[in-house]
C-alpha cells in the first residue's frame, strides 16, 4: 500500500494537478494523505483483529 501511495504522489507531482503548486505544498499534502491511510490501515487492522478475537 505504501508504495502505491508513493507511486501516485510522484505521478502527480510530474504530471498533475501538483505539478502547478509549490513543491512545499504538494509534500505537505502527500503527507497529511500519507498520515490519513496510516490511521485507517491502523483502524481496520484493529477492528479486523477484534472481530477475529470474539469468534
């Protein structure tokens, strides 16, 4: 997942909308999305294993 995540930030930072923002903005965004996956990886990593613990 994480080298999705890198893969398409650098995708778009050649050739999308990141490519007409500063290089400081796109970092902080790809970031705070970085950020935002590790907590719902993190989340779902912990309901699945609650789920697996009360069969």
């Amino acid at each position: 997942m994480l080298f999705l995540v890198v893969a398409l930030f650098l995708f778009g930072a050649l050739l999308g909308t990141a490519g007409h923002v500063p290089v400081s903005v796109t970092v902080v965004g790809g970031i705070a999305i970085t950020a935002w996956l590790t907590v719902f990886f993190l989340r779902e990593r912990r309901r699945s294993g609650m789920k697996g613990a009360s069969r």
